[in-house]
C-alpha cells in the first residue's frame, strides 16, 4: 500500500470503495434492460473489479486500489448505499487524488473509474429494435456525431455494435461521470515536487 499511504483513513475508505460504487450508480441510472439487465450488469460489475485487480498493465496506484477494493468485498454490500452520491464523491476524489499525486496517477484513476463504468454499461444490450424510426435515427446520429468528433480530436471511439449496446440513460450517466471526473482536465502534482514532497 505504498501510493495509497499519502492518504488518510477516511480518503482510502473513499478511493478504494469508488471502483465498486462508480460501476453500480452506473447500473442503476436505468431500468429499461429490466431485472435479466440487472443481472448482467452486478455480475459484469463484480467480474471487472476482479479482473482489474489482476491487471498488471495499469498504474502501480490504479493497482493498489484495485487489489484493496477486492479484499474488501465484504464491504461490497455496504457499499451499494446511497449510490445517487457517486458523482460528488468522484469529484471529491479526484481533488483528493491530485492534490497528493503526480498527473498521470489521476489521470489513471479517472480513466479507471471511467473503464468500470463503461463495461458496465457494454454488458447487456438494451438498444430497441422495436422502437420508432425517428428514436433510432437519433441514436444513429448521436453516434455518427460522436465518430466524427473522435476523427478530429483523434481519439477513439466505441465501434456502431458497442454504442447500441448502451441506452440513452447510460449515455446520459456516462457523459454526467466523465463530467464529475474531470476528464479534459489534466491535473496532479509534478513528478518533482512528489518526490521532495516524499524525501
């Protein structure tokens, strides 16, 4: 627990529970896959917490978090309460997270979080072949705008068959969870001053 060491008791409780949180609020922002949707969502929540904590390819701090979160999955029920606070806390934790460590350690807790919230939303589809032809259209054009933007700026993109697999609920959640994370923002202290701040 080197990394996770900078903070306080309360701070880690904070950090280590928000991977598990992040990815219900998520699952919960909406109903329409109903209880079978449910389902796939806990159950792809619970694997990718598990997997993520065996992933070697993430930052040494991402790792730490994970590995904590899965040793506590006692605690897992206790923390599906009160999940309509996800948003502030993530907000919280990334000021928390910046303020003791370097930029890419924040950069690679928000992209974490933001992953675990994406795959959540990728485990069931619940886009409806059934629905108007207009409510289609849009969902075709939101995507098409998006595949547009990711060519200019020149980042990636879901693939069409991915996209369908998130509802508008979950599109609207995962833009309001990139918000409250900051992710434009690049943040965190200099490589230097951690170290001098460590020495």
């Amino acid at each position: 627990m080197r990394l996770l060491a900078n903070f306080s008791e309360e701070e880690r409780n904070l950090l280590v529970a928000l991977p598990y949180r992040a990815g219900l609020w998520l699952s919960r922002c909406d109903s329409t896959g109903g209880e079978e949707s449910d389902d796939a969502e806990i159950n792809a929540l619970r694997s990718i917490i598990t997997g993520f904590s065996e992933d070697f390819l993430k930052s040494e701090f991402v790792e730490e978090i994970m590995r904590e979160t899965v040793s506590r999955k006692d605690m897992w029920p206790e923390w599906e309460k009160d999940t309509d606070d996800v948003p502030a806390e993530c907000t919280k934790a990334v000021e928390i997270v910046a303020a003791h460590l370097e930029e890419k350690d924040t950069a690679s807790f928000k992209q974490n979080l933001m992953e675990i919230a994406m795959t959540v939303a990728l485990a069931y589809r619940e886009f409806d072949d059934s629905q108007p032809l207009i409510e289609k259209l849009k969902i075709y054009m939101q995507y098409y705008r998006q595949r547009l933007m990711a060519v200019i700026k020149n980042t990636q993109i879901l693939s069409l068959d991915e996209y369908l697999n998130i509802s508008r609920a979950e599109h609207e959640a995962l833009t309001r969870l990139s918000a409250a994370l900051r992710m434009e923002y690049r943040e965190g202290l200099p490589p230097q001053n951690l170290t001098s701040a460590e020495g």
